[in-house]
C-alpha cells in the first residue's frame, strides 16, 4: 500500500546557485579580469608616457599641430 503524499518529508534543495562549479568558474574569472584591469591602470599611471622619435607623420597623421597660417594664405582663402 502506498503511503500518501502528504507524510513525506519535502526534499532538500540540491541546485542551488552556489553547488555550480561552473558559476563558481566564471566568478573567479571575473574577478581576476576587474583585478587585471586595476593593476594596468595602476601601472600606467606609474610610468610615464614618453614619446617616439618618429617621421612628421605615423600612418598618414601629422605628429605636430599644423603651423599658424600667415597673412598670403589669409588671403588666399578669403579669395582675394
């Protein structure tokens, strides 16, 4: 005879988040991604940025601010 439903003792849980090794994985590497990103803006902030010495120009792009441009180009591009 079968003993009714009622009288059984509820089973425990058993797939709760924190039994997921995956999630356990994917935590661990999220926090070793924040960490890495802090120690780059740490040690970027330690050395200084000192600039190349290069051509006028890096991939088409002039290094410099173009000079002041004089009265004749003034002119020239006003149309006179």
């Amino acid at each position: 005879m079968r003993r009714p439903a009622a009288t059984l003792a509820p089973e425990p849980r058993r797939h709760g988040w924190q039994r997921q090794p995956v999630l356990w994985l994917a935590l661990l590497v999220f926090a070793a991604a924040l960490a890495g990103c802090a120690w780059i803006i740490v040690a970027g902030q330690r050395h200084a940025d000192t600039p190349l010495p290069t051509a006028r120009t890096v991939f088409g792009v002039p290094v410099s601010a173009a000079p002041e441009p004089t009265a004749v180009d003034k002119d020239v591009e006003a149309g006179r």
